[in-house]
C-alpha cells in the first residue's frame, strides 16, 4: 500500500464503484489507508473489493439500485453499521445512455437518463446528510461533467446541470454544519470497454455518426487535444475529498483539459 496517509481512519462511500473512475478512487483511498464502502448494482463490485483486500487494504461493498431513495437510504445504513460513520461521500454513478439529438429522445430515455444521472446523487445527498449534520462534518464530492455544454447527449447534459446547482446549494446551505460539498466535472476520459454497457442495443449507423460528433466536439473543446486518463480524474476527485482542500467548497472543478464545460 502507498504512504500515503491521506484517507487514514476515514470511511469513504464511492458509488458506482464497481468499474471506470469510480474502481478507480476506491481503489487509490484505499491505498491511501481510508476503509471504502464500495456501492453499486453489479456483481463486479465484489472483484473490486477483492483487488483492495489483495492489496492489503480494507474495502465492503454493497449492492443497492441509487436511483431509488430506499436503495441510497440502505447503502447508508449498511456503512454506518460496519464502520459506525462516514466521513466522506463520493457520488460517482452516472453516465449517458444514448448520443443523439434531442429530437431523437423518446419520453421514456429521458426519464431513464435524468434517473441514472441525477437522481443517484440526489438521493446519496439526502441519505448521508442527517449523519454529517449530527457529526458536524463531512465531504461530498459529486461527479459532474463538462458535457452541460455538449451535443447530442441533451437530457444527461440536464442531469448533470441539476448536479452543479445541488452541488453550489448544499454547500451554501450546510457550510455552517462543517460540511463540505465540491464537485468535479470530468472531461472525455479513456477506460477499457466496461463490463455492463450503459445501453446493450447495437448502435445503428446513424447513432454511430451521432456518437463521432460527441468525440470529435469534445476533442475540439480540450486544450490539449485529447481524452483524459482514469488517474486524471481520480487525482482530483480525491484531492477535493482529502483534507488539502479544506477552504474549497461549492466549487465545480472542471477536469477537462481546458473545457471549462
């Protein structure tokens, strides 16, 4: 395990832990001696939970559906049980589901992409907030994105805006209750294919030309001309939960290579 002692005797909730940048920051607090509550709905957290114990650190996962209060409600409880508190939250399940127009949508895709996007963050918030406010502490870092300005991805682009404003507000709000609330807007970032895709229907070609739009707009937007790294996103994220960013709160820091989003 690393040095490190950032996250040491801290209890840290990463949801939508079990692949991408959310495998990613379990596995580097629990590097840096933090015990990690792994939440998500596949099976695979259990393979995430094995890499830390592997690496010698101390992990629990557990399997609850975010976009219900109940399902944010349980993963709350459950830490609370094991670790009898919880320090830090980070909220990273989200993602968009389909590229297109907004034209495009059907009603029910809007539905399915603000419940996959927001709601998860929404009801972790309200799930967590009782226990920090009786602890007069805690951090909340939730995964924005520099796609509330970007093409053909209109309803998630909705989704994470509402992230933004819940981030700014709960911050102004809870300030005085010693928490903490930031958020991170990732840019493009390369990871392996993931084990559950967001949407299993084959693409189409027109949806393959939507999907080239998305890469090449978000190319264009970025200084630096290309996608970001898991480890780019992950350095961040837990810089804002870390105890480094004790005078930042309310911020929104867009990690996109220049895209400000």
């Amino acid at each position: 395990m690393s040095r490190n002692k950032r996250f040491k005797d801290k209890v840290v909730i990463v949801t939508g832990a079990a692949q991408g940048i959310g495998r990613g920051v379990a596995l580097q607090i629990a590097k840096e001696s933090g015990r990690v509550v792994l939440v998500d709905r596949s099976d695979y957290v259990n393979d995430v939970v094995q890499e830390i114990k592997d690496l010698g650190g101390k992990a629990v996962a557990v399997k609850v559906d975010l976009e219900t209060f109940l399902g944010a409600s349980k993963a709350v409880e459950y830490a609370l049980k094991k670790y009898k508190k919880v320090d830090i939250l980070i909220n990273n399940v989200g993602g968009a589901i389909w590229m297109k127009p907004f034209e495009e949508f059907a009603e029910d895709e809007i539905v399915k992409e603000i419940n996959r996007s927001l709601y998860p963050t929404l009801w972790c918030c309200r799930a967590i907030l009782p226990i920090m406010i009786a602890q007069q502490a805690g951090v909340i870092v939730n995964i924005s994105s520099i796609a509330t300005r970007g093409i053909n991805r209109i309803p998630y682009s909705a989704a994470k805006g509402g992230v933004n404003a819940l981030t700014a507000s709960l911050a102004f709000e809870h300030a005085k209750d010693g928490i903490r609330v930031n958020a991170v807007a990732t840019g493009g970032t390369e990871a392996p294919p993931r084990k559950i895709p967001r949407n299993s229907q084959e693409q189409s070609a027109q949806e393959k030309v939507w999907m080239q739009q998305v890469v090449e707009q978000t190319i264009d937007r970025t200084f630096l001309g290309r996608y970001g790294t898991i480890d780019e996103q992950v350095n961040a994220i837990l810089f804002l939960a870390s105890d480094e960013s004790s005078y930042i709160t309310g911020a929104v820091v867009p990690v996109g290579g220049g895209d400000q989003g």
